[in-house]
C-alpha cells in the first residue's frame, strides 16, 4: 500500500482500504480457556484497538442483494397508483417553464400543450420509457470503483446538498470549500460508501457561478471514486461533463456513463427550465440524469401515500421520457424523494414511518418500468448526532434496502433535514452502511451452516467457543461495528465512558489525518486545473 487510504486490487473486485484508525473486521475470540466471558471480552477488545491502525477491510465496489425486495402491494392497487398517475398526465398535466426547447421536445414527441402545461396521453410516457437502460455502469477514475446500477445492485453515495456542516467541536456553521474537500477525502477513505456524490456540502465561501468548478475538480482530485456533477444551470452541467472528458477522453465519455447529474421535480407537477436544460445537456452528452421528485406530504403532495406516490410517479417518468427524447439508451435514474411535514407546524419532517412504507410502493413501480431506482438514505431531522438522528436513519436506509434502492444516496452525513452535513454523523452512517453490507447477504443454508459437526462436538451443556465450526468461522462469522463500543461497563468506564458522536468525532479527524490523495496523471492534472482556471476567468464572480 502507497497510504493509509490506499485502494488495492485483488482478485473478485474487491478492495483492501484502511478505514483511518478503525477496522470493520468481522471477528470471535478463539475461546474461553481461564477466567470468565466478561475478561475475555476485555482483553479481545484491547487487542482489537491495539490492531486496528494497521488492519484493512475488504470491502465491495458496490453491493449485490441475495435478499428480495419486499412488495408491499399487490397487483390491482399498483395498477390504480398507475392509472391515477396516467390521469395526472393527461388531465391535469405537467408545467415546463423557461424551456422552449423542452416543450418542443414533447410536442414533437405527441404532447398537447396549452402555454407552458403539456398534457400526455395514457401510455405516451410509459412508451417512450422503453428505450431506457434497465442497468448500466457508471465508470471512475479508478476502473476498481466502477459501479453497477440498476438490477440486484445498490451503490450508497454521502448525503447531498447541505448548506451548513457541523462537528462538535465547532458547532454549526455554513460550509466552505475546505469542508466540501474534507468530506470528499472522507468518503474516498470510507470503505462501505461506494460513490464520492456531488454536492457534499454547499461551499458557500466560492461564488455562486464558479464553485461547481472547485466541487467537481475535488471530485476528479482527491478521489478516484465516480461521482455526481453540477446541475444549477445547464452551462455548469456543460462544464461537468467536459471535466470529465479531460480525464477519460472525448470518446471514452461519449461511449460511457462517467459522471451523472441528480434533478429534482419543481414539485407538484413542475418542471423548470434550470433542471430540464440541465437534463438535455447529460443525456446528450450520453451521461447519467437521476430524476427525483421532492414531496412533502401536505406541502407538495397530498398528505396520504397512495396521492403522494401517484405525484410523484407521474413527475419522476416525465423526466425520464426527457433523457430518452433527447438520446434514447442515455442512462436514467428513476428516483424517489418521499418525506412527511408536521401538519401543525408545516416543518419538514424525515425518518418517519409513512414514507419508508411509501418508498416500497416506489420500488415496485420503478421495477415495473424497468428502471434503475434511486432512494434516499439516512434521514433525520434531528440537530445532533443523538439516538433520534441514528433511529430516523435506520428507518429510512432499511426501507431503502427493502425496496430495492439501487443507488442509494444520502447514505452518510444527513442531518437537521438536510440542513446540515455532520462529520459525526457521517462515519456513524457510514460504519451502519458497513453492517448493511453484512445484512443484505441474507441467510445462507449449506451443511457447513447448519452446523450439525458442531453440535455432535459439543453436545448438550457445553460451550461453542473451542469447538472446530467456531474456529473456522471466527474471523467472518459477525459483522463487528468499528464504533460501538462492546466492552464491560467497567473497561468503557476506564477509557473515559465515551458516547458515540465523542467517538466519532475521534474517528473522522484520525481519517482525514491519515488521507493520502490517489494517484492522479499530471497531464490530466495540469488539464482540469488550466480549464477551471480559464473558465472562471471568462466571467465575473456572482453569488446569487
């Protein structure tokens, strides 16, 4: 290894990381052989922190479910979520603003159009749907972090879009161009985060017109990872793609999927110029569009599921059809934003039931319609790294899981409903991440897992620790949190009685201390510099 964070190549796909200071490993004492459980679970745990700074985890370039998705509904209520949908597009219709080209699009492509509204027969949408990819790949820098999305695959990316960042030792604050930086070296460091994302956190100390340069340039730099680009306006999604092309090639980029842009829906029913021209410029540049809907129930959409998920059903294909008018076969993401609002207050609420109930009726419609789904991870709308945030966050990046989320963002970091990126809470989400890894391999059923040796060797009243399943199986048997503390209550009390965000907070800063950047040609160095050094020239700094 060239340093602490660097990737190597074995066989299968799979890649060696250290994980800062910590490792996932998944490992069992060899047995009990004087003293009680307790001093054994003593001593395997300081040996586990004295041999964590130099161990690696093996973890996936993205994972491959063995468990099903759950379908939550059945046939005939699908089928009157889609209809309802179909009748939202052909009788109340979809708004495309400040986009003629758009609009041309669609008229060309049948759409009835009465100023800016465009309303769509019954099945137009659906038809011109069919020439989008069920699965693609989205390539990196570094071809061991390629991604497959679509299919049985989920690829988690960091949470997206915050405009403040927050740590306990400095409390909230807006973010800054170091900070969007440091989290991307984070999730280039972070084993069980398959994808850099985009918008880490807004780094709001660079003008409005030039940060997505800075943004896109950290991407390409400090990580090897494949990542999101910008989509505020469509010359930024233009700058984008071009990036790209200075580090894969013209060719490379115009055959494959390199970079994507994440839209979102004007919801309810609203398509606006600045996404949709965003769109055009990706799928005509043969990259990907991941088409989201932003709901909350009561605000934007009808308070009841079944209404919100027909909204968004309709808003979601729309966009959709676009990538395909433009360039059919360009990849597309069909994505699903679902959130509840406190009816008393109208504030945003994340991580509730409703939702992540919704977000499995989401997944079966978007395998209906052959498309790769993206779902959103760790919700929360809680203001610390506490007990709420982790509870919301499960909830909702288990719903995800179960509907069969194929790139999964706002996987680490999510915080203040969106509000904020949390240092703490991003390698809290992270080692969950890593557990979910473990999680959706499911059950196996072999003769070696049922284990009937085991219980022939130790018979009844004996113990499991010494026996020779348990020794074969010791170091892969459990998945092992590298930030839950699993001491007695003694030996944690010793080691100053460390809560979770107190060890986070350690975790994150020993990461960035062991950071080493991948490694990156000079040429196609020098190249993205002297574009974002050009191309911020050419214009006069705006932050509006």
């Amino acid at each position: 290894m060239t340093g602490a964070n660097r990737i190597l190549l074995p066989r299968g796909g799979f890649l060696a990381l250290d994980w800062g200071r910590g490792e996932s490993g998944r490992r069992l004492g060899k047995g009990v052989e004087s003293g009680t459980i307790g001093e054994e679970r003593a001593r395997a745990g300081s040996r586990r922190r004295e041999t964590r700074a130099r161990r690696t985890i093996a973890a996936p370039a993205y994972i491959t479910r063995a468990i099903p998705p759950y379908a939550i509904l059945e046939e005939e209520a699908l089928a009157r979520i889609e209809a309802t949908a179909e009748r939202i597009l052909a009788e109340v219709g979809i708004e495309f603003r400040n986009d003629p080209e758009t609009r041309r699009l669609f008229a060309a492509a049948g759409a009835d159009f009465d100023g800016d509204r465009a309303r769509f027969e019954p099945g137009m949408i659906r038809e011109l749907l069919g020439s989008a990819p069920a699965e693609f790949v989205q390539h990196a820098r570094n071809p061991a972090h390629n991604v497959v999305i679509g299919g049985r695959n989920t690829v988690m990316a960091p949470a997206y879009g915050s405009p403040f960042v927050m740590d306990l030792d400095r409390g909230r604050r807006y973010g800054t161009l170091e900070d969007f930086r440091n989290f991307v070296r984070l999730a280039y460091m972070a084993p069980w985060l398959h994808h850099s994302g985009g918008t880490v956190c807004e780094p709001v100390d660079v003008p409005v017109n030039k940060r997505h340069l800075d943004m896109v340039l950290a991407h390409l730099t400090l990580s090897d990872k494949a990542l999101l680009g910008s989509v505020t306006a469509p010359e930024r999604a233009a700058d984008s793609v071009e990036m790209c092309r200075r580090v894969f090639g013209t060719d490379f980029v115009d055959a494959n999927c390199t970079i994507m842009g994440n839209f979102n829906v004007n919801s309810p029913l609203v398509w606006d110029g600045t996404m949709t021209g965003g769109i055009r410029e990706y799928a005509a540049a043969n990259q990907g569009s991941v088409i989201v809907p932003f709901i909350l129930g009561g605000a934007m959409g009808p308070v009841t599921n079944a209404g919100a998920i027909a909204q968004a059903h309709a808003e979601t294909m729309v966009g959709c059809a676009l990538t395909q008018l433009v360039r059919p076969g360009a990849p597309v993401i069909y994505g699903n934003f679902l959130s509840s609002t406190a009816l008393r207050s109208g504030s945003p609420t994340f991580g509730t039931p409703e939702p992540a109930a919704g977000s499995l009726v989401v997944g079966q419609l978007a395998r209906r319609l052959g498309l790769p789904l993206r779902c959103s991870g760790s919700f929360t709308t809680s203001k610390l790294p506490d007990a709420q945030a982790m509870s919301e966050s499960v909830n909702s990046m288990l719903a995800a899981i179960h509907c069969g989320a194929n790139f999964l963002l706002h996987s680490a970091g999510f915080l203040d409903g969106l509000l904020s990126m949390s240092y703490e809470k991003f390698v809290l989400d992270v080692d969950f991440c890593g557990a979910l890894h473990t999680y959706v391999r499911g059950v196996a059923v072999t003769e070696e897992d049922l284990a009937f040796d085991a219980e022939a060797e130790v018979g009844p009243g004996g113990h499991f620790f010494g026996c020779q399943h348990t020794i074969r199986h010791y170091e892969t048997a459990y998945w092992e949190s590298d930030l839950a503390d699993n001491d007695p209550w003694e030996t944690w009390s010793e080691k100053g009685a460390l809560d979770a965000a107190t060890r986070a907070n350690a975790r994150w800063k020993a990461m960035l201390a062991a950071y080493a950047p991948p490694p990156l040609d000079e040429g196609i160095r020098e190249a993205l510099d002297d574009f974002v050094a050009r191309r911020k020239a050419g214009v006069e700094d705006a932050w509006h």
